[in-house]
C-alpha cells in the first residue's frame, strides 16, 4: 500500500512539471482552475483567450488530494474576467485593459501575424547528406540485418557439429 501511495505521489508530482496552475475569477464570482503547459502561450475560460506571462507566475505548496500526505511546490498564474493579462504578483495590482493599451495589443497581433504568414517557406534545398540520409538509415539496417544472419548461421553450423560430435560419442 506504501509502494502504490508513493507511485501516485510520483505520477501526480510528474505529471505536474513543465505546466501552470491558471485560476481564473469571473464576473460572478465563481473560481475556475486549469492546468497548462508553459509553452502553450495562452489559456482559454469561458471561450476567451487569456495570454500566459511567464514573469507573473508565482509558486506556492499544493496540499490536495494526494500532494497532502506529499505537498508539491507548483507554479500559478492568476487571472479575472476584465483582463487577458494575469495578476501582477509585484504588486498585487490588477491590469486593466485601457483603449488604448487594446489598440497597441492588437497592433502587434497584427504585425506578428503579418509577418508569420508573409515570409517564405525555407526554398533552401536540402543538403546532400540529408537528402540521402533515409537510403542511408535503410543501407544500414541491412547492413546489421547480414551480420547477424551470417553469425547465426555459423552458430547453427557450429551447434550441428556439437550435436554431431555428441551422436557419434554417445552411439
């Protein structure tokens, strides 16, 4: 029973890492939480996107369910309905959206999103090692394939002659 609790302790510890604790507050004053990956950039409540900024993360011990025998240390990000932007854990002020601070916000939206669809493809041919690399990968294969079944035919010839051997001594 220890072995399974500690086991638990390790997957619910694991499966944890790399990710964010999101809790979101909104008008109504019910609390929502999910877990994300830092990567992801963004977290979706209520069908809005809420922007993930990593230098807002604070940490705190996280006490339920199996992590109260094992407490887990887990990064947190706090949000509320007026804003996409997370709680300043700096000082504890809430950011609201002005009209103005909207505009600049989708003004780089848009610059970003023109420039990642408007840049070309890589047109760069590919180097010849890289072009070869799966006949080489397939070459190989074989080539380990052959050793092994010429190693295990003279191991077959060599057990024939085992045996052969043990016939004749034993007749």
């Amino acid at each position: 029973m220890a072995i399974a609790m500690v086991v638990m302790a390790w997957y619910a510890t694991n499966s944890k890492r790399n990710k964010v604790l999101c809790l979101y507050t909104g008008k109504d004053k019910t609390d929502e939480e999910k877990w994300i990956g830092v990567d992801k950039g963004y977290v979706i409540f209520r069908g809005r996107k809420f922007d993930i900024v990593t230098r807002r993360i604070t940490s705190f011990w996280l006490t339920r369910g199996i992590h109260w025998l094992f407490p887990t240390k887990v990064n947190c990000l706090k949000y509320s309905w007026y804003s996409r932007f997370p709680h300043d854990p700096d000082d504890y002020t809430n950011v609201w959206e002005t009209p103005e601070a909207r505009a600049a916000i989708d003004t780089s939206d848009l610059v970003k999103s023109y420039f990642r669809t408007s840049t070309p493809t890589s047109t760069k041919a590919a180097s010849s090692l890289q072009q070869y690399l799966p006949w080489v990968a397939i070459g190989l294969v074989a080539l380990v394939a052959f050793y092994f079944h010429t190693k295990m035919s003279g191991f077959g010839l060599q057990l024939d002659a085992v045996i052969n051997t043990l016939n004749t001594i034993t007749r």
